[in-house]
C-alpha cells in the first residue's frame, strides 16, 4: 500500500511517500480502506518532534481516518466489510491508503454524513463538545471568546457554545476574509487577533466588562494577553498542543487573576476517560447528520501531498478542518 511515513524529525520535507505492506487486523480490530485522513496541528509539533511519546522511526502519522471496513480480525462485532467508517488511531497510520483501528474506537458514520466531514470530528469535536461542558463549564447567559474561531476546532467552538445558550459569542480571527464565514457560523461579533489590542477588543465586544470565558490555543504570551479579555470571575482555558510551549506567567498577572477571582484551567481530550470523548464524537456525528453542526471542509490534499497539507496549515491560511483525499 502506499503511505506517508516520517523517518526523521524536520520540516515537511521529511515526509516522505512510501510503498509498505499492507497492515492485517488482530484480535479486536478491523482494517480500513482509507477515504480521508485529517491533519492537525498536533501532527505539526510531532513531525517537528517537539511532542514526546511518538513512535519508533519509521511511522506512518495521523490519527484520524473515514473509510470503509475492508477486514476484520477475530473477536468484532457490529462492524462487518463494507461498512462505513470514522475512528480515531491511537496508535497513529491515518496517512495511507489502508489503516488498522481498534473497533472499541471506530464508529459508523450515518448515511447522510460524508467522509469528509465524519474525519473533522474524531479529535476536533470532543474537544469543542467537552472543552465548553468541563474544561470551560460554559452556562446559559455567559459570554465567551474563542481563538482562530475559522479553524478546525474554533468553528465548532462557535456552533456549540451558541447550542449551550452563550449570550455573547466572540470569534478571534488573523485574517479579514475570514470574518463572513465566523459571523455565520453564529459568532455575535469578531476581533483582528493580528492586532495587538485583541484584548481590549474582546472587552468592547462585552461592554468593557471581559467574557466570561477566553479560550487560549497557544503559547508564549498569549496566555497574559487573554487574561486581559477574560471578566470578573472568568475562566481562561488552555488548550491545544501549542499552549504547552514558552508560557511564564509574571507577578503582576497572578496578582491580577487572585484579586479579580479568575481561574486558569487546562483542558487537554486526550488524558479523558475514553468513554466520555467517544460518546461526544457519536454525538458530534448525529448533530451533523441532523444538519445541526455544520463541519467546515477548507483546503484539500492528495496523499501524495500531505507536505504541502502541512505547510498550509503551519502558515494559517487554512479554514476549517485540512482534509487528505485518499481514494
């Protein structure tokens, strides 16, 4: 079969296109005949080798895959050839024509739903579902603001937190042209993150007095800076493989979050219980099969492509969820 495998840590040039066997499923296990694969910036920080835990040289990347059932080892049931397909590999081999999946972690994908739109769910949407529900403990009437509110996980952010009855939804942005798509996705108002002041712009969008939530997907600085948009009594809530790098917090600013009642919460899906993350990802599939939650499809790439997957993605040109076509 063919593949995208990483023999050493770099840029997207490591990546490289091979032919390797065909993998056979074991005991509880079905293989995939892939369809698409989705890329994350979790799969940036990894090929960088800037995350630990990756496996043995060569692997081949990628967690999320939608297909077809093509094989099934000893011990499934429920999942026969021929059915189609979403799960989530823990074990990594999204990018390639055929991948093996636990079938405790693959779920069927309804009808009405593409494989497309079922592979920007697997990782993204229980982050979005369960960020809002535990990391953040959004309630009805709250105000909230959600970084690159255009990309995989932000506009889902958007569609849910106005589902859970937010009062003020506002949506962080880099670039004009993606103010229109964030504003119908059911943001009330967006702010120019590639403008210093972004802060302060969070707080014109609340009446001055900050939102109640401020959702943090980076590193650095970026963390303080959302202190400055976050209300009295607010949640800022770090997420995202990025926030993990850089961060130091000054004096000033932990004076700030003990005097204004404030609190800083990671939220990270993959150190969840496995049951709540695959209850919200069959949830996120009904929703968008009942055309409730709308997936947002931006740049797609063939396999043999999936360099310049990642070098659109690092460059945050992208919307939405970036898509490998496989077959």
């Amino acid at each position: 079969m063919k593949a995208i495998r990483l023999h050493q840590f770099g840029g997207p040039e490591v990546l490289r296109l091979d032919d390797v066997p065909t993998p056979k499923p074991g005991e509880g296990e079905v293989r995939i005949r892939v369809s698409a694969s989705g890329l994350n910036f979790t799969d940036l920080a990894q090929r960088e080798g800037r995350l630990p835990g990756a496996p043995p040289m060569p692997f081949i990347p990628g967690m999320e895959v939608a297909g077809v059932v093509d094989a099934v080892g000893p011990s499934v049931e429920g999942l026969a050839a021929g059915t189609r397909v979403v799960a989530l590999l823990p074990g990594q081999g999204a990018f390639a024509t055929h991948a093996v999946a636990p079938a405790a972690t693959t779920l069927r994908i309804p009808d009405a739903v593409s494989f497309e739109q079922a592979v920007c769910l697997p990782a993204q949407a229980p982050t979005a579902l369960l960020g809002l529900r535990e990391g953040a403990r959004l309630r009805a009437g709250e105000s909230v603001y959600i970084p690159s509110a255009a990309g995989g996980v932000g506009s889902l952010l958007v569609q849910v937190a106005k589902r859970m009855g937010a009062s003020r939804v506002i949506g962080g942005v880099g670039r004009e042209s993606k103010r229109a798509l964030v504003s119908r996705l059911g943001a009330d108002a967006t702010v120019d993150t590639s403008r210093p002041d972004w802060p302060e712009q969070v707080r014109e969008a609340t009446r001055g007095l900050g939102a109640d939530v401020v959702f943090v997907a980076g590193g650095g600085d970026l963390p303080g800076q959302g202190l400055r948009a976050l209300a009295f009594r607010g949640r800022l809530v770090l997420y995202g493989a990025e926030s993990m790098f850089g961060t130091q917090w000054s004096i000033e600013q932990m004076a700030g979050v003990m005097a204004q009642n404030q609190s800083i919460t990671g939220f990270a899906t993959f150190t969840l219980p496995f049951e709540p993350r695959h209850a919200a990802l069959r949830e996120a599939l009904t929703l968008v099969e009942r055309g409730e939650l709308q997936p947002v499809i931006g740049q797609t790439f063939p396999l043999e492509a999936v360099a310049r997957a990642h070098q659109a993605l690092a460059e945050r040109g992208t919307t939405g969820k970036v898509v490998i076509r496989v077959e």
